[in-house]
C-alpha cells in the first residue's frame, strides 16, 4: 500500500483522492505572542512556566481544529510550541550555544547559533508535541523537522572539519528523533530543507543525510521533503534518488514558471505542490487554486498529488491564512469530482 493512501479519509466522497495538508507554520494568536513576551519577561508571580505551558496547549488545540474545520486530510499545529526553525532545534541538541543575534536582512535579526563541540542527542525534541496534538487531533497529524543540512548550514561551524561531517553526524540524530516520534505513532514525517535552494551544489550531502534519516524506519511512515525558493533544475533529476516518498516545493509564488523542469525525466515520488502564495497577503479564488492544481497534474497523476501552500503561513493574518487553506481544501474536491466525472483529460495535461 501506498504511504499516501493510508492518510485518505473514511468514506471519502471521491473515486479520486488529491491528499490536502499544510507545510508546517501558521499564524499565532495574538494572545500566544503577548503570553510568550510575559514568559520570557520572567514575572513568575504573574505569568510561570505553568501558564505558559497552558497558554501553547491552548494555541495548539485550537489551531489544529482550525485546520481540521478547513477541511485538511492532514493537520498540524502550526508550531505554536516553536518561533524559528532552526533556534527551536539548536536549543535542543547538545552542542549547540548561542552568542546573541545576527543581521540577515533589514531590520531583521536571527538568533544563529554555532555548534561548539560535537553534536549530541539527549531528550526528545518534538515527541511531547506530536502526543499532544495527535491526542486532539481527529485526523492524521504531520511532523515537521527542519533537516540536518539546514541545520548545519545556518550555523557558525566551530567544531566540525567540514559542514557535511556536522550535516551527517545531525542526520543521525534526526534519524534518532524520528523513530522515537515513530514509536509515539506518527505516520507523516516531513523533513524541511531550504538551504539546499540556496546551495543546490550540495544536493549529494542532502541526499547522504536523508539515507542516514530513513535508516531502519518501517515501510508505512511517510517521509517528505520540503524545499523552497530556488533554481529547481539544479536538483533535478538527482532528488529522483532521493529515499523519499513525497517531493514538496514552491511554485505558486513563481507562476509555475520552473514547472516543467518536473517533466523530463519522470519525476519519481509524489509531488507536494504549493498551490496557494504564502507570501501574499489575499485569499486565492477557488478557480485560481484549481487551475494551480493542474499545473501539478501535469507531472504526477492524481494519486501521486499532494496539495499545500508554498510554504509556512506564519506570518500571514490568520483569516488570511485560515482563507486560503478553506478554498485550497474546496478546489481540490472539486477537481476530484471532475476527475471521477471524465471532465479532466491527464492525457492531454501531461502532453503541455
């Protein structure tokens, strides 16, 4: 059985089935953001550890049932628990130190962190976070986890002789992390890796750390990876070897321009098609979205279809990012009536 199938809703009401779910991030209530700066004021006698753990369960039930009541397949709870993707798992793994801020743009700074001695596995990272949400959750859940490259190539390398020994020996622990999330029952595993868009030379090292990931993982848990914002036909064909099941890129926010690169040779997992822009601020029509659809038919059949946005939604409103994913959720049923209907012709699709 397809890893793909098992997440198809009871009783779905489609021959077809597009699987409809988030890439990760979504906007935090306004009361998470005012709770977290009274956590980390430390006013214990107005706002403890016990208030702030109630306050991101609280951010985590509700926006998990907000993605169910879009309709996804599968949910997530928009790392309400996590700020940014690589500080959240660097303050984790033992090793890591940080030094204070770095400029990257603007008036934008990030906390980037340097690896001062070998890196080490010690408590789980997001095992507490999948029980959590798969416990409210009425559909299956997805995990995001930002990748060993990603992690070893937005940080200062104080102690490895090369970024790839760093990148392997975190692939490893990833590879740890995992099947203990594995064990707690998740499924859906999807391994974010933007770096690899603006260092593409380096797909080889990407793809030694996914082998070192999936080592031992049993044959129904899920493995996508996400990738971002870059030149696609820098890494195409070479991902067809990646030991991945579902490929996740951005192409809304580029017009589909690079969809073709998809094309020749067949592209060989699943696809994860971003088919709303995470980086405009306005809900896309219906219409629009089932045209973007298309574009992903074009590559993959329907039971090779993923449908997501582009990438995190986190710094959208969130009516705006709770809009998008409704009339993501609505085109894709659509397009599936059409498919059962005889209304679509793939033949015709992939010829384009």
């Amino acid at each position: 059985m397809s890893t793909r199938e098992q997440f198809r809703p009871p009783e779905h009401e489609h021959d077809h089935f597009l699987l409809t779910t988030v890439v990760g991030s979504y906007p935090k209530p306004t009361w998470l953001n005012r709770a977290r700066d009274l956590h980390e004021e430390g006013e214990s006698e107005q706002f403890d550890e016990s208030d702030w753990e109630e306050a991101t369960d609280d951010a985590s039930r509700l926006i998990t049932h907000e993605h169910e009541h879009a309709g996804l397949d599968v949910v997530c709870d928009g790392e309400m628990r996590r700020e940014e993707m690589v500080e959240f798992f660097a303050e984790r793994i033992d090793g890591y130190e940080f030094n204070g801020p770095v400029k990257v743009w603007g008036h934008n700074y990030f906390d980037k962190p340097s690896v001062a001695d070998e890196v080490a596995y010690d408590d789980p990272w997001l095992v507490d976070e999948y029980e959590f949400t798969a416990d409210v959750a009425e559909r299956p859940v997805k995990v995001p986890i930002t990748g060993p490259y990603t992690l070893a190539s937005w940080s200062f390398n104080e102690a490895y002789d090369t970024e790839a020994d760093l990148a392997y020996d975190l692939a490893d622990l990833v590879n740890e992390e995992i099947e203990k999330l594995v064990e707690a029952g998740a499924r859906y595993i999807q391994i974010d890796e933007p770096a690899l868009a603006t260092t593409p030379d380096d797909h080889a090292i990407v793809g030694e750390c996914l082998d070192r990931i999936v080592a031992d993982l049993p044959d129904d848990v899920r493995i996508g990876l996400h990738v971002c914002y870059g030149d696609y036909s820098r890494i195409y064909p070479e991902i067809n070897d990646y030991p991945i099941d579902e490929f996740d890129v951005e192409l809304a926010n580029g017009d589909y321009e690079q969809i073709d690169v998809f094309t020749d040779p067949t592209f060989e997992p699943d696809l994860a098609l971003g088919v709303t822009d995470a980086h405009v601020a306005e809900v896309e029509s219906v219409a629009e979205i089932k045209e973007n659809i298309l574009e992903g038919l074009k590559v993959v059949p329907p039971e090779k279809l993923t449908v997501s946005p582009d990438c995190g939604l986190k710094l959208l409103p969130r009516e705006i990012a709770y809009g998008k994913m409704e009339n993501m959720v609505q085109a894709a049923r659509e397009i599936e009536a059409e498919l059962d209907a005889g209304e679509i012709d793939l033949d015709e699709l992939a010829q384009y």
